[in-house]
C-alpha cells in the first residue's frame, strides 16, 4: 500500500459524529460551509458514520498518562515543551512502520504504524495536551504514485511546526519568525516549502485520505461521507470538489460530477489533474469534440509547480501515451532539472517509444542530478548493467 501523505489528487485513468441518510443529516455541523454551493447527489449514497475532529486528536488514558510522565520529567529539567515534544515523537517514530492508512491520534500510537498524515494527527494530538502552539505547511516535494484499479494516487505533505512556549516577541527589535521545530515525517533533499495550510485545511485533509482509502477500496457510501466532511472543512479546494467528481461519476452521475468539476475550475481553471479528469468524463459521455478541445490546451499550459507537471507526464505515460509523458519529462527537466527522477521517468517514456539511445542519454543527463547511492545504483545499472558501481 502506498504512503498516502495528506493531500490526495486523483486521476481517473479508465473512462463519534454521525454522517445520515439524508442531506439533513449532513448539514447538523455549526463548522460546515453551505453545501448548496456544490450541487451533491445525496440519494445515491447510504449514510456513513465519520469521526469527529475531538476523536481524531484523542488518546487513551494510558497513552495521555505516559507521555505526560515523559513531558513533565524533561520540563523539570529545563527543557522547553516544543523541544520535548519533538524529542518524543523522534523517540515513537524510530520503532514506526510507514503503513499506507490515515489512523487518529490513539490508533496510530497503539498499532505503531499509518501514514505520515497518522504522524501529524498524533503531533497535534501531543501539542493539544500539553498546549504547544503549533502550524502546518505545504511541502512540494515529488509525488508518490499508486495505481489501483482505474484510479492513479498521487500525494503530497505538510510539515508540522512546534512553537516555543517560552517566547515572548520583543517589540523592540524586528523579528522574522517565531522560534520553532520543524516536524518532517519524510524530510527530503529535494523538498521545497509550499504554502500555509491553515487547521480547517488540515482537517480537510484527513477526511480526504479516508475518502480516497474507501475509494479504492470500492466503498462509495464511505468515500462520500467523508469527502462531504472534507468539503465542510475546506470548500476552496480543488482537489476535493475532484474527489468529489470522482465518486459521483463511479455512481453514473455524469451530470452532478460535471457540475462539480465547473465548480473546481472555477477555482483553478489550469489544473492539470482536473482538466484531465474533465476530458475523461466528456469521453465518457461521447463528447469527443469538447474532449479534444480541451486536451489541446493541457500541453499549452506553462505550470508554475514542476511536480504538478510531473504528474500529468506519469499520467501520459500510465496510459501509454509515451509521446505526449516525453514533451512533459523534458519541460520539467528544463524547468526543476534537480528532480532526479524525472530522468528514470523519461527514460522508461522513451523506452515504450523503441527510442533505446535517446533512454540512455537521459539516465546519463540524471547522473549529475542524483546523488543518493541507492539511486545512482539503479541507474548505473540500467546503462551498463553493473549495479555495484556508483
């Protein structure tokens, strides 16, 4: 199972709180946003029971008992929370196992193991008991890709901040941050921080996680009770009115997941992964010429983000179209040539081209690019089949 971290984009590759059964059982949230935004088809889904934002951060006695000992033990020693905090979380995830679900707070410590979107719920879920302020951040990194079925994954991550809970700003001199520790669950040479993601984004996250686990396990009702829940915490996000689609157009409403997906592109008209999904679904209806259309303006989009064009490249190339992952693979060399990956990529898109030299040359092209030995390995391999040289 892949490590699902956090916000979960979807591309169709083929054509306790309780959620109820009717749409106003899911409008019973004083923190939800109007639903009549998004038009939602409630009468093709059962209720679904979620969790609720106080048990996705709750521990158990024990857990909360052991941690505290742990805490209070550190901070009669003159050690600041933030820094104990950090120091028992690095002590938890050294015996962690990266399983691909998305658990709450007290699952993921008992059973040792989730996805790094397990980890930052658990960090929250530490901070809230001991009061450390604390933030989250977008990290752009390159994706991790799952296929399963007609559905390809692809995830992105935050970063945790914990903030020291002895600072006192000082007015007197200029201060740029506020001292803090960075929590990064799958830290990288090659990460780059994103955005602000504020609390109800977080949150929004989660619930997306579930939404797409249940998904690809072909449990619409579920997928849609959380994703509604995803969609009360953030409504500005594409990536979850795309779910949203997604589970719509798996129950045959093309009409309702159109409707959806204008909605999303009204908020990001250049969004690679909802264009794509929007000529699948126009395919899908027969409607080619719209389809074609829009598919001629994909490769007339210059994305600010390379990883989001390294998407739509994996994508052409899941799908065979080896020509079209080729432009992609060289436009994001060109752009960000420091995502060694790319290269490997290119490499196998030129490969289902019968193009063997031209594969050869961009492994040679990754080599200045790729500096973990595992990496330089696998490709010194692959050009001239020797993988003890680096």
């Amino acid at each position: 199972m892949i490590k699902k971290c956090l916000a979960i984009c979807m591309v169709v590759l083929s054509g306790c709180s309780t959620i109820g059964s009717s749409k106003d059982d899911f409008s019973n949230n004083s923190q939800v946003n109007q639903m009549e935004e998004i038009p939602l088809n409630y009468t093709l889904f059962r209720g679904n029971k979620t969790v609720n934002e106080e048990q996705i951060f709750s521990l158990t006695d024990p857990q909360q008992g052991h941690f505290l000992d742990f805490y209070n033990k550190k901070l009669s020693e003159g050690i600041k929370g933030h820094i104990i905090l950090s120091e028992y979380l690095t002590n938890y995830m050294s015996n962690f196992t990266y399983y691909g679900d998305t658990y709450i707070a007290s699952d993921a410590l008992a059973s040792r193991k989730g996805n790094c979107m397990s980890l930052a719920v658990l960090s929250v879920a530490f901070a809230k008991v001991v009061g450390v302020e604390f933030d989250f951040r977008e990290v752009i990194d390159a994706p991790i890709y799952d296929k399963q079925d007609d559905l390809m994954l692809s995830s992105t991550h935050v970063k945790t901040r914990l903030f020291d809970p002895t600072y006192t700003s000082d007015k007197s001199f200029f201060t740029i941050t506020r001292p803090a520790i960075v929590i990064d669950y799958f830290p990288t040479m090659r990460s780059v921080r994103g955005k602000h993601v504020s609390y109800a984004q977080f949150l929004s996250m989660f619930f997306r996680n579930i939404a797409a686990d249940a998904l690809v396990e072909g449990d619409i009702d579920k997928s849609f009770a959380n994703a509604v829940q995803a969609y009360r915490y953030d409504s500005n996000s594409p990536q979850v009115l795309n779910l949203l689609a997604v589970i719509h157009r798996r129950k045959g409403d093309l009409a309702t997941a159109e409707k959806i997906y204008t909605a999303a592109l009204n908020l990001e008209q250049q969004n690679l992964m909802l264009l794509n999904n929007y000529i699948l679904l126009l395919n899908a209806d027969k409607r080619f010429d719209e389809a074609n259309e829009i598919k001629q303006k994909l490769h007339q989009i210059d994305d600010p983000n390379p990883y989001k064009v390294l998407e739509q490249a994996d994508a052409f190339k899941y799908s065979g179209e080896y020509d079209k992952a080729v432009k992609l693979y060289e436009r994001v060399i060109k752009k960000a040539p420091y995502i060694s990956n790319t290269y490997l990529s290119l490499y196998q898109a030129y490969l289902g081209l019968n193009n063997v030299k031209k594969a050869k040359l961009s492994l040679k092209k990754g080599l200045d690019w790729t500096y973990l030995p595992v990496e330089r390995k696998t490709i010194k391999y692959k050009l001239y089949g020797d993988s003890n040289s680096i």
